[in-house]
C-alpha cells in the first residue's frame, strides 16, 4: 500500500488539530449537559434546605458588597459619560431613561454575572476540585451519599436564588451613581431623572433582565461544580495543579458564554 504524500499529511494538519478541538468542545459540552440534568433531578430531596440556604449566604449575601461597589461606579461611568454625550444634542433630560435600560436590560445581569462569576464561581471550583483530589467525594460514594444530590445541586439551585437578587440590586446602585454623576456632579434636573427613569421603564425590561440573570445564573454554576467535579481528570495536570488550572477554565468559559449568551437571550426577547 502506498503511504500518503509527506506535503498532503502536513497541509492536512490544521484541520485535524481544529477538528480535535471541536470534538473536544462538544464532549464536554454534551458532558455538562448531562451533568446538569442529574443534579437538577436530585434537588428536591430531603434536608436540602439548610445546603441551600447556606449555599445563597455564601454565594449570594457575602457577594453584596462587591456588587454594590461595581453597581455604584458603573452607573456613575454611566451617567458622566452619557450626559456630556446627551448635552451634544440638547438631550439631556433623557439621561435617567438612558441610565435605567441600559442598566437594566444588558449591563446589570452581564456585570453581576461576571462578578459573581469571578468570586464565588472561582471558589466553588476550587472547593470541589480539592475534595476530589483528596478522595472526599470517594468517600461519599463509600458511605452512599450521592455527590451530586450532596454538594451540586444546592449550588446550583442557590445561584438560581441569589443571581436575580443581585442583578435587581446592581440595578438600584447603579441607577442611584447615574444620580450622583448626573444630578449631583454635573447638574442635571433631579426631577427630569427621576421622571426619565420611571416613565422609560416598563415590565417587561425587569422581566427580560431576570430572565438573563436565571440563565447566567445556570451557566454560572454548571460550569463552575463542572469544572471541580472533574478536576482529576484534566489530561494537562494532575493534584493541585490541577485544581488551580480548573478554577480558571471556570472562571474564564463562564465570562465567555455570559457574554455569548447574552446574545443569543437579548436576540430572543427583543
């Protein structure tokens, strides 16, 4: 039989390496699904309660703050940069409508998410990839306590809890900078903001931000006990190491697919 060509082999490469990576992506992606699935079927069990209210303290509550600073000088950005941008056009009366959608509708959800994302989504993987390095979830299995029921479940349906409470959080600091920058600061009419802010918004901009809450809130933590849960099985490193490279692929596939789903939601509702 007679061997390929050396220069049909190498220009053949690329492809190889591309299609490799995409049937890669889509195993994991497949993986995830399924891995999604069975812990959502085991969230309401018995004595998951207390998990779940532990687990909306730490991801949600000591989360605050930080959200709250973010919210605050977003908005203030906002409103410096939106003002001086209206003023052009004798238009500045509409800076708390200005403020308030765009808030509301793309930049809350997508910050929160990314905060929330970078600080509680980097240690729930660190958290679960050391139990499983350390064999504690071997240990689960021994006793028959089910992993995914014990230590995933309560996260996610957590992060479904606390994500939306965040973004309508993010939301009001943010829409009170935009105050601050634009009343305040620059001397913009408080009455025509806070007019602009109520008459501009209507329910349906709540709702298609908590809808985009929800789902980064799922695609958040998915990806984040994902990431833990199959930390020994990276080809790339084992023990720690490991642990360290899987936080953040989980920090940074979630920024992405916030920003991509983004997207494909805002395409969806509009």
């Amino acid at each position: 039989m007679k061997s390929k060509p050396t220069f049909l082999i190498s220009s053949m490469m690329p492809f190889g390496v591309v299609g490799r990576a995409a049937i890669r992506w889509i195993c994991h992606l497949g993986a995830s699904m399924i891995f999604l699935l069975l812990a959502v079927l085991k969230i309401l069990r018995p004595k998951q309660l207390i998990k779940i209210i532990q687990q909306v303290y730490y991801i949600g509550a000591r989360t605050t703050m930080i959200i709250m600073l973010v919210g605050l000088f977003t908005g203030m950005v906002l409103g410096l940069q939106s003002y001086h941008a209206l003023v052009k056009f004798g238009a500045q009366g509409a800076l708390g409508a200005l403020v308030a959608l765009t808030l509301v509708r793309e930049l809350g959800p997508v910050l929160t998410a990314i905060m929330i994302a970078a600080r509680a989504g980097s240690a729930i993987t660190a958290e679960i990839g050391i139990q499983r390095i350390s064999e504690q979830i071997d240990a689960l299995d021994t006793m028959r306590i089910d992993p995914l029921g014990y230590l995933i479940s309560p996260r996610i349906i957590a992060s479904i809890i606390s994500f939306p409470l965040l973004t309508t959080l993010f939301d009001l600091v943010g829409i009170i900078g935009g105050y601050v920058s634009g009343v305040l600061l620059l001397g913009a009419n408080a009455g025509t903001y806070v007019y602009r802010v109520q008459a501009s918004m209507d329910m349906k901009d709540v709702t298609d931000g908590l809808i985009k809450a929800v789902v980064f809130a799922v695609i958040v933590s998915t990806v984040s006990c994902y990431q833990g849960y199959f930390a020994h099985m990276r080809s790339d490193s084992h023990g720690a190491k490991a642990v360290g490279l899987s936080t953040t692929s989980a920090v940074v596939i979630s920024c992405v697919l916030i920003l991509v789903s983004d997207y494909v939601v805002t395409s969806l509702l509009i």
